[in-house]
C-alpha cells in the first residue's frame, strides 16, 4: 500500500514538474518495498523530466545492481537446472528502455 501510494505521488509531482517531491515520495516508497519497478520507474521519470541524464543513469545502475543480486533465484526456480547450470549460466541483464 506504501508503494502505491508512493507511486501516485511521485506520478502526480512529475506531471506538476514538482521532481523533488517525485524523488521524495519515491525514496519513502522504496523504503518500504525495496525493489519495487514501479518506485525505480518513477525515480527515473522524474530525473528525465528534469533533464538528469545522470541521474536516470545512476537510477538504472541500482535497479541492475538489484537485478544481480536476486539472478540467483531466476536460475534456481527453473525446472532442470542442475548446479552445474547455475554456476555456468548467465542470466541476461534487465533492459530498460
């Protein structure tokens, strides 16, 4: 519910061009649902909004480094992956476009 609630802030205070408000509300929501797309979605609107290149990049960066650091239960919820699979398997990085 926190993320939600987040999300429709942040979403409103990007389209006032309020972009701290956005990045505020999205901070609070990603402390209580760290991970959450949606949040790292509206974090990179609001810095692309604000003409931050940076700062979408410095955002995709956290969001890949997520996305690294859970790769493990992709490959380990696949049916007939073996250890070796897991120890020789690359799983892609997210794309986000």
């Amino acid at each position: 519910m926190a993320a939600e609630a987040a999300h429709l802030v942040a979403q409103r205070s990007i389209e006032r061009g309020e972009i701290e408000r956005a990045l505020w509300a999205t901070a609070q929501g990603l402390g209580a649902a760290p991970g959450d797309a949606v949040l790292y979605r509206d974090r990179m609107q609001a810095h692309e909004r604000a003409g931050n290149l940076a700062g979408v990049e410095s955002v995709m960066k956290e969001l890949r480094g997520i996305v690294d650091d859970c790769s493990w239960v992709v490959r380990n919820e696949r049916p007939g992956y073996s250890a070796t699979d897991r120890e020789t398997t690359n799983v892609p990085r997210l794309a986000l476009r």
